[in-house]
C-alpha cells in the first residue's frame, strides 16, 4: 500500500507533553501501511530524541529525523515534507493531538474533491480559534468563496505536490508570522480546499507548564515588517480595490486594530505601546487605504479614525468604552419537546450597565458618543447601513473537551425603539437533540454549557447563558434518550448558568426523578409533576404508595406531559394516613421513592416534603385518633 498521509511533527525539548501527540498519532483508524509519521528533532537536549528512536523501533510507520537545533519550527517542518513519502503532508505541533479519525476523514474528503489544503475543526481549550471558519462542512471552496484567511496556523493537511510544484516553503530559523505567510501563499496557490466541520480533527492542549509556543510581547518593527510580506502574498494575487481590500480587512481587524484595543492594551507600559502604535500607524499610511476602514463595522471604523489621527489617552479611552459594551442576554423559556430541549433567548447591548441606545438622526442611526467618544466623525460612527452583518448563535461546548458546536437556528436581529433612539435585539429559539447536536452525530458524554455568540458594528461579545431568565420557567432536570442515555439538566453554582450533563449514570438519574413533586391528591387521583422528560408521550408506569402501617397499593400512571396522573383501581380509595411514594416509569431507573409523601385525614388530602415533620393537620388526625380511642377505653 502507498502511503497516503506523512504527518511532520518538529520536535525540540518537549517533555513528557510528546506523549499525547504520540498516543494519538499511533491511535489513528487510517491504517499504519497508509500511514507516515515524521519526527524531527531540532537538537533537543532532554530525553525526546531517545524516546522517539525506541516508539521508531516498534513502529515501522514511524521515522525520526534528528538534525542541529536551528531555533524555529520552519527548517524541522521543510525537513520532514521534503523526506515525507505521503500524497499529503499534515503539520502537527508536538504538544498537539488528533483525534482517532481525523487523518482517515481528512484525506478521504481531499482525495475525493482535489483539495490542495485541507482543514479539520480545531478546538483549543486556552488559545483563540475562529469557530466560524469550521462552522460549515465545505467539502471544496477557494480563498475566495470561503473564510480561510480567518485560521492562518499550519495545522493543516497539503497535497505533497502541490507543495513541491507551488515552491511553497517555510522561512528557516526564528521570525514572526511565518506560519502566516505560508499559509497566505498555500491558499492563494490552492485550486480548491476542503473544511471538515462535522468532525473534530485538531486539538490544541494548555501544557500545565505554559510552554506552549504563544504570542508574547514582540518587537513591532520587526512584527510590522514580517506582515508587509504576508500583504506582499495578498498583493500578488489579488486586484487593487474591494477583492484587495477585503483580504486586507482581515490584517486590520487582527494584526493592527486587535493590538490597540480590548484589555491587553491598557497593560502596555507606555514606551511599548508608543512603539506599536508608531509600527501600527507607519504600516496604515504604506498600505491601506481609506476604503479598507471603510467597509469595517462602525466600532472598528472608529478605532481606525483614531489609531490614525489620535493621541495614546484616545485610543486607550476608547479600549474602556468598548470594553464595557456587553450583551445582556434572558433565557426567556425552555422546555423540552420530543427529543430536544428549547431555549427562548432574548439579548440587548448594554454600556456600563445602561441599555446601549443608538443615536437616530434624519434617518440615520449613529452609535452614541458616550461609548466612541467625540474624535471620530459621524460617517465613521454611522451603523444604519450593517444590521444585515450583524449575528447571534447559541453555542454548546463540551466543559472538559472543549468541542463545540453551532446550535440550528440563528437569532434572528432586529432593530426595536427605545426612546429617541433604538437598540439592537437578538431573539431567536435555540434547539438541542442531543442524539445529533454534534454535526449530526450524538453529543459526548460529560457537561455541555451554553454559550451566546454575537457580533454587531463590529464588536465580539461571548459569554455564558441561562444565569438571567424570565422568573415562573420550571422544565424538568432529566430527559431520557430514546437510545438510553441519561441526560440531566443542570444550573451551574453559584453563577446559575445553564448546562447540560450527557449520559449520567443511572443512581444520578434516580436522584433527579425523587424529585418528582404532587401537584395535587384526592384519595382516588394522584398529579404527579415529574421531573423526567420521555422523549414519546403516553407510556405507562406504576406509583406505588405505602401507609406508615405498612399498608400497600400500587396505582397506574399515565405518562406524558408536564403531569402524570395515577388513579386508583376501581372501588378503592386512600384511607387516612401517611402515604410514601414509590414511582416507576419507561426509563432504566428502576422504582424510584420520591422525597414527598401525600397525607390524608378528615380534613382532605395533601402532600409534603417526606423529611419534614408531622403537619398541623397531622397533629389534629392524630388527637382525634387518640380521643376516639380514649373515648373506647
């Protein structure tokens, strides 16, 4: 068998944080004969080389390559694809992993469409990933069709000829933005590129150390100078005008608005951030034009009004007044319907903790002064014209894993009056199956939060949901999965924000249906408010109900709904007494006693918490028994 995929991994000092990379590696479905995994050693001086050499020696498909340390992942890189025997190359970092079917989904989905570049989803649990760019599964697409600008890391996959025939290569030894202007050039040359979004491929670990390769403090000029090359790559390919200017709005909004503005900037000491701002403003007059602010949201357009034209206090005045725009989001409903749950969402703008109200003028909509300041112009500040970009999801991601995933239907945007002015709403419903939340196929097992994810004028906003939501919503804390799953609906403590836990053990499960409450008792009907959700309606169960004399009855219920109702058998009714409650239903639980017990006595029927103590009207039951019994005596 040829081999289909060389994986290049440079390797320099890194511990025991291999071991992962190398487990995952091995553990990949693809099979070992179609298989190449490349180690290069960049002269590392610990144990890694030696460890590698004996994983060589057991696995044939494994090849190490030591060579002098040269300081930077690009000469190990170029080393291993010009060795790599493979029709595509993968670039993974060593403290890195893939998941078991990403290389044989990868390569499939390339080989099947003629992909040049191929990019499997990436999570990351502590780096920055564009989600959007995985958001939709693209099968092929060029860099023009598609945002593939938006992920400029090397963790791809690449034809090995196109690599040889296209030149492309990395810069040997250490610089800034190599990976950027590698990747610039791959798309531009790519005939077509292929995005798996349905699986997850790549993931990016935190090491406990903090020695993953980041972005730390840079020198600007030299920063600078290493983004005009990647400009240069833009230029070649690209006309002057929108096409250029599109391209260009990306380096903008990332590479020179993102490091003046949010909370880093304010941390600068002021000699470091006199440089970059010198670097930032050098490269604006050399290269982009007034149209690229132009056709950025207005928040952005803002900041460039000012990092042009403004003072260190402006641009730090205006990274507090965008800092303290938030979203304001309400869980306005939720309930579970069939095999989903169903949440309402409801999100304004606020600054400083006020509604954020745009400024209406001669049918115009401006945002407010208070938040950009009086520096920039109303053109710059005008967002009449881009509600159309803006966008509102609802996100689920896995707490320990990190995955994430798009849930179906976006909130949809409007524009609602609020005095003089009008506010941005997002509303929308919120749907999660959770035998297919994840690109068609079952969620994994362990907590899942939600998460909003909005942009508008060009501001971000991400955060938790579910802890503000309308007062009176009661949903039941278990669903079972038609396949048999458990899944438990959750507040997070102490912020209460909403979550769900994915297949929990059945004890978890029992726990959660004791909590059934009585809504109402007579002596011959039960209504019970379950606190389990039965993804089909109308299945049978039993309630069992046992008098503290150890008298026994078992009742019929009929499921389904916000109540289940156990009646009596014919001719029978309850006698007076206290009646512990014993529930079974569809579900592998088994018989579940609940935590209240129904009462009855002279004076009627009810129900309280099983551990309290004896009511009033007990107490009453009670001295009337003892009187009658007195009264016999």
């Amino acid at each position: 068998m040829s081999v289909k995929v060389s994986v290049v991994v440079p390797v320099y000092n890194p511990g025991p944080y291999i071991d992962p990379c190398i487990e995952s590696l091995l553990g990949q479905t693809m099979a070992a004969e179609g298989l190449e995994l490349i180690f290069v050693d960049d002269g590392s001086t610990d144990d890694s080389l030696a460890k590698l050499q004996a994983v060589a020696a057991q696995h044939p498909q494994v090849t190490v390559i030591p060579i002098p340390n040269s300081g930077w992942p690009g000469k190990p890189r170029n080393t291993g694809a010009d060795q790599a025997k493979g029709d595509y190359v993968m670039f993974v970092d060593q403290d890195d992993t893939m998941e078991p079917e990403a290389l044989e989904r990868m390569h499939t989905l390339a080989a099947a469409n003629g992909a040049d570049v191929v990019l499997g989803k990436v999570i990351s649990d502590f780096r920055g990933v564009n989600h959007e760019v995985y958001r939709t599964h693209r099968p092929s697409c060029t860099v023009f069709d598609a945002p593939l600008m938006e992920s400029l890391t090397p963790h791809k996959m690449f034809r090995a000829d196109f690599l040889r025939e296209k030149g492309i290569r990395y810069p040997e030894g250490p610089r800034r933005l190599e990976d950027q202007l590698y990747m610039a050039k791959a798309y531009f040359a790519a005939s077509a590129a292929t995005i798996v979004g349905d699986y997850v491929c790549y993931r990016y670990l935190r090491r406990p150390d903090g020695g993953n390769a980041g972005s730390k403090r840079f020198d600007p000029a030299v920063y600078y100078g290493n983004l005009r090359e990647v400009l240069d790559v833009v230029d070649a390919h690209t006309q002057p005008g929108e096409e250029r200017d599109h391209f260009y709005r990306r380096f903008l909004r990332v590479e020179l608005l993102g490091r003046l503005g949010g909370g880093k900037v304010l941390k600068h000491p002021e000699e470091y951030f006199d440089a970059l701002l010198r670097e930032v403003r050098a490269l604006l007059e050399e290269r982009f034009p007034a149209s690229v602010d132009a056709g950025m949201g207005a928040a952005m357009r803002v900041r460039a009004g000012i990092v042009r034209a403004g003072d260190r206090e402006q641009i730090m005045d205006l990274a507090r007044e965008y800092n303290a725009v938030k979203a304001a989001a309400v869980l306005t409903g939720m309930r579970w319907a069939g095999s989903s749950f169903e949440l309402d969402v409801e999100v304004r703008l606020t600054h400083r903790g006020k509604p954020l109200v745009l400024e209406a003028r001669d049918g115009r909509l401006f945002l407010p002064r208070a938040v950009v300041g009086t520096a920039c112009t109303d053109d710059e500040r005008r967002v009449d014209d881009q509600l159309d970009a803006a966008y509102g999801d609802v996100v689920l991601r896995h707490r320990e894993l990190r995955d994430e995933w798009y849930l179906p239907q976006p909130l949809e945007v409007t524009l609602e009056q609020s005095g003089a002015g009008q506010e941005v709403v997002w509303r929308g419903t919120a749907t999660v199956d959770p035998a297919r939340a994840a690109a068609g196929r079952a969620l994994r097992e362990g907590k899942q939060d939600f998460y909003l994810r909005l942009g508008v004028f060009g501001w971000a906003r991400q955060q938790r949901l579910g802890a503000d939501r309308r007062a009176g919503i009661v949903v039941p804390d278990l669903f079972a999965e038609p396949g048999g799953r458990l899944v438990e609906r959750f507040d997070t403590d102490p912020h209460g924000n909403l979550s769900l836990n994915v297949d929990i053990p059945k004890d978890r499960a029992r726990v959660l249906i004791a909590r059934t409450s009585v809504r109402s008792a007579s002596r011959t009907r039960v209504e019970l408010a379950p606190n389990v959700h039965l993804a089909q309606d109308g299945g049978k169960g039993t309630l069992g109900l046992r008098r503290a004399d150890g008298h026994r009855t078992s009742w019929p219920v009929v499921t389904g709904g916000q109540t289940w109702v156990a009646s009596a058998p014919e001719g029978e009714s309850l006698r007076p007494g206290t009646y512990e409650l014993t529930l079974s239903a569809p579900g592998p639980w088994g018989a579940v006693r609940l935590l209240e017990v129904v009462v009855v006595s002279p004076f009627g029927v009810s129900s309280r918490r099983a551990t309290a103590g004896p009511t009033t009207t007990e107490r009453l039951t009670g001295l009337a028994a003892r009187v009658r019994r007195s009264l016999k005596g």
